[in-house]
C-alpha cells in the first residue's frame, strides 16, 4: 500500500522543505507538490515528495483520521498504522542520525 503521511511545512529551501510529521522532522521534495506551498501550510509526503497541498479546511480532519490510525488501532494488526507508524519512524531514524 503507497500512503501519504501529512506534515507541516517548518522551513522551505529553494525545492526543499523541512516538514513536522507527527514531532519527526525531516526533509522533502517540492518539486511535484500541486499548489504552491508556504511555511506553516500541511502538505502530504509521499516517498520524500510532498504531492498535495492540504487546504487549510481540511487540516483539521486530515490530522484527526491519521490520529485514529496511530492511536485508535495500537495493538492490532492494521497495516494502514503499520505504514504510517513506519513512516514516522523513518524519518526519527534520520534525525538521530544527524
């Protein structure tokens, strides 16, 4: 299953931006993103390309499905959690290693 994980925009570089996903940051690509994007605007990450834009009226229920897919199904065998989790986990890894 291909997902994309929702972010917001923290800082922009040229092509590149560094997004929160979830308390992870980590950077991505602006090339193929749909709208133009600002710092502060939630985009979803796709293989380390932000492809959509997410309008500002649906932030709120974008973040509140993903918030039910990582804490409402803990402990089962969810594989939509499992990608997003591993996700979040990835981009952690990089962090760490600085």
């Amino acid at each position: 299953m291909c997902l994309g994980v929702p972010g917001r925009i923290l800082a922009i570089d040229g092509l590149e931006a560094t997004v929160d996903f979830f308390g992870a940051s980590k950077r991505i690509r602006l090339d193929i993103v749909d709208a133009p994007v600002a710092v502060g605007d939630y985009v979803l990450n796709h293989v380390g390309f932000a492809i959509k834009r997410i309008p500002d009226e649906e932030v709120g229920e974008t973040l509140a499905l993903f918030d039910s897919i990582l804490h409402g199904t803990a402990g089962t065998d969810d594989l939509m959690a499992a990608d997003v989790l591993g996700e979040i986990e990835a981009a952690q890894e990089e962090v760490d290693r600085g």
